[in-house]
C-alpha cells in the first residue's frame, strides 16, 4: 500500500525544520474537503521568492531522491518532483505570488497520525487552485467540495481571488467555472455565499 501519510509527515517536517511554509493542496486534502478518492502521490505548495527559492530545491535534492530532470523542472515550471523514503512521489509546487501567501496563512493544520499534523490549504483556496488547474478531475474535485462544505464556503473570497487570478494565469473563464459550479450544486438558487452571505 502506497503510505501517502507517511510521506506527507515527512516532506512537512523537513519542510518545518528549515521554516519554510507549506501547506498540501492534492488529493490529502480534496479527502479532507471533498470526497476520498484515489490518489498515488502527494501534492503541496512551498512558499519562497526568488532570493530563496534555488537553497530551497538544493536543499530538498540533497535530502530526498528526485525523479529524473527534476531540478529542470523545478527551473522551468516551478515544480520539484521528489520521492519519499518509501518511494512515493512528491511534487513540490514553489509558490511566489501573493495568493501563495495568504493561501499559507489560511492553511489549517490537521492530524494525520497520532501526534502528527500537517497544513492542508482552506476548502476556498483548494477550489481557486482546481479551478486555475481545470483538469475534469479537478472540476470533479470542485463539485464535490461544494456539496460537502455548502454554505460554509467563503464564495465572495473564491469569486474575489479567481478575478484578481485571471490575469495571472491567462484565463479569463475562471470565475465562469466557478459560477457553473456552484449553479450545478444549487440551480437557480440564492443559497448563502459563505459567512458574508453574498450570493452575487
């Protein structure tokens, strides 16, 4: 069995010894918010900038095994793959922007094992992350996001941070999936928006 736990503790303690905030946006945390479904790898957001961000992959490649090219990868697309002490992959996204960042901020820690916690980003920021990734599995994930969490999500923050998204990642059709989204989930109605109650 694929122990996905194992290497989400691991790459996060590393991850925390060298004070480098981090939080998990994969399918650790679409089981979290969403529904459990498969998933053979593990998927996080490391916080750096520019000045730092090169000690980051070195350092990581001199503790983790690394898939092939990855320090390519990581130059090119922002990417690290790695692999765990049991062989699982990880793919550790560099995150630079200003979302990246509060997104950190926003992240909530959860128990994984007994004693052990990780960060996993908020159901919000894990729904602006699939939207921007637009994968069929990813708008899977979205949907069922929305039907677990309901009105407990933020949609003012979601529509908010996909606007101010779209020019980043030049896509102007991200709040438009959103929107279809959430109308799959509550057709035709006014449900709450999230704690500010909007529903525009």
């Amino acid at each position: 069995m694929i122990d996905l736990i194992g290497a989400a503790i691991e790459i996060s303690a590393w991850l925390t010894q060298h004070n480098v905030p981090h939080f998990f946006i994969g399918g650790l945390a679409v089981q979290y918010w969403g529904e459990p479904r498969l998933t053979a790898d593990v998927d996080l957001c490391a916080v750096t900038d520019m000045s730092t961000a090169d000690a980051l992959v070195q350092g990581l490649l001199k503790d983790f095994d690394a898939l092939p090219d990855a320090e390519n990868t990581a130059r090119h697309v922002q990417l690290l793959p790695l692999r765990s002490s049991t062989g699982v992959t990880i793919e550790v996204a560099l995150g630079f922007t200003g979302f990246e960042k509060k997104a950190s901020a926003r992240a909530r820690t959860i128990e994984v094992a007994p004693g052990k916690n990780i960060p996993v980003c908020s159901a919000e920021d894990l729904i602006v992350y699939k939207i921007i990734a637009n994968r069929p599995r990813d708008i899977e994930d979205v949907d069922s996001i929305i039907l677990r969490q309901q009105d407990r999500l933020d949609r003012r923050y979601i529509r908010n941070m996909l606007k101010d998204m779209e020019q980043l990642v030049e896509d102007a059709e991200c709040v438009r999936r959103f929107d279809a989204a959430w109308g799959k989930a509550f057709p035709g109605s006014g449900r709450p928006a999230g704690p500010e109650g909007h529903t525009t």
